[in-house]
C-alpha cells in the first residue's frame, strides 16, 4: 500500500491509500475518487514530503547537532521576544481586545498593550482589521493567563 496526497479542484487537501500509482490512476480515470469536502470527482495527486532511512553516519549525527542549535537558537530568541514585550508593553490582561478595538478606532491613545484573548476575541479583532501578534510567553508561578 501507498499513501498518496490527493487534491481537488476547489483546492481542499486529502489523503487516499492506494496499492500502487496505476491504481490512483486508474480510479482517478474512473471517477471513483471523491473530495471528502465538496464531493467533486475532479482529484489529481499533489507532491508530498519523501523521507528515505539511511544507515547513521556522522553526517546524520552532524545534522542533528546543527537541529539542536537551531532549536537553542530559536528557543533564546523567542525568550528574548517575550522579555522585550513584557518590559515594554503595557499589560491589560484579559481587556486585550477591548483596549485594541478602542484605539483602532481612535476612542482611546495608542499605545503598545499586551494581554489575552479569547479565540472569539482573536477572530472579531482580525474582522475588524486589527494588527495582532502573538507571542509565546511562559506562565511565571502563581500567575493566571486566563
């Protein structure tokens, strides 16, 4: 069996099991395949990610060292991120969209404000076309984020 990435018109993704690629094709030319989504028949394979074992060597072992240094990095300039917002921006805690709405439109002074959101928060900020960014933050001892 082999896994395929399939595609249709509308642009929705799906995978389909298939025992070789003739058997894609040759449901594909029948019109047995169907979008899960909108149900259309037009489906065509999409190009996947291929992963090949190899045997470890130290080429590997030096890739995955340069994985983790990538990761450290990462991790350090998030940290740094994070430190930044909080020793410049004021915190307004679980008001966040209710401040940024009031200055987006010119009810209040703009400032830089952090804070919460709720998920039905986020989506009615992006509505209205306020910029957010979010970002990753530790929960220090004995604080509440929500």
């Amino acid at each position: 069996m082999i896994v395929f990435d399939l595609e249709c018109i509308n642009g929705h993704t799906f995978e389909g099991w298939f025992e070789d690629r003739a058997d894609l094709d040759n449901q594909i030319e029948q019109g047995l395949l169907q979008c899960p989504v909108c149900e259309t028949a037009a489906v065509e394979p999409k190009l996947s990610a291929v992963a090949i074992k190899t045997s470890s060597s130290p080429q590997s072992h030096n890739a995955r060292q340069a994985m983790q240094a990538s990761q450290e990095v990462m991790a350090e300039f998030t940290e740094k991120v994070a430190n930044f917002v909080e020793n410049n921006y004021e915190n307004v805690g679980s008001s966040f969209a209710k401040e940024a709405l009031e200055m987006h439109y010119g009810a209040k002074d703009f400032r830089n404000i952090r804070g919460t959101t709720t998920q039905e928060e986020e989506k009615t900020l992006e509505k209205e076309g306020v910029p957010v960014f979010k970002v990753p933050v530790k929960k220090k001892e004995n604080e509440d984020l929500n």
